[in-house]
C-alpha cells in the first residue's frame, strides 16, 4: 500500500500502528521500528490532504488561532499584550476597535503579519 485512499485504508493503517506501539519500545524490532516511521508518514499525508483547515479571515480569527497555538488563556493573553482583561473582550467581541498599541503588540507578540493586520482593521 502505497498512498491511502480512503478513511478505510487509514484507518487499516492507525490499527496497524497502534498494533506495533503496543508491544512497547523495547520490543520493537528496527524493521517494526521502520514500517511504523513509513505507515505514520503515509497517515500524516492523507490526514494533511483530507484534513485541510483554512486560514483565518478575520483579525479576531487570527488572534484566536494564534491563542490556540500558544495555549494562551484570554487573561494570559491580555497580559501578553499589555491590556486589561476587559478591553480584550471587548476587542475580542467586535465591540470596540483596537488601537495602534494594541495592534503592535498582536504583531510583535503574537507574531501575525502586518500586511494581514492592516488588510483586516
């Protein structure tokens, strides 16, 4: 099996994977080490070509995403950026405009592209 097709081949694959895993590293013979590298990269492909999750379209998106990735609460964020709590919400939730400041620090801390904060405000 080359490359999975469909969601029965990978999940054929996973099992398989799984299978291997569960004999525990110190069982793993190097072939059975190499075929789970190969099977692995084989589910990671079709999980990226399947599993396509689309960039934000919206300031307060990008934000959250980023958020996401650092594993960042909202009040930890705040802090982050140099701002109350509230105003963050309030940003946060359309109610008020952000400010020059504000939209540094989102460049600067949160590492967002100026071009997309500016095409976004």
């Amino acid at each position: 099996m080359d490359k999975i097709i469909n969601e029965v081949d990978y999940n054929a694959v996973m099992a398989k994977i799984d299978g291997l895993m569960a004999k525990g590293s110190d069982k793993v013979s190097k072939e059975e080490l190499a075929e789970i590298r190969l099977l692995a990269l084989r589910a990671q492909a079709y999980e990226q070509e399947k599993y396509v999750i689309e960039a934000p379209t919206t300031l307060i998106g990008m934000i959250e995403m980023r958020m996401f990735e650092m594993r960042l609460k909202q009040k930890e964020l705040a802090k982050k950026l140099n701002v109350s709590d509230a105003k963050l919400s309030l940003i946060m939730n359309g109610k008020q405009k952000p400010g020059v400041d504000f939209l540094k620090a989102v460049r600067k801390e949160l590492k967002i592209d100026a071009d997309f904060i500016l095409e976004h405000v």
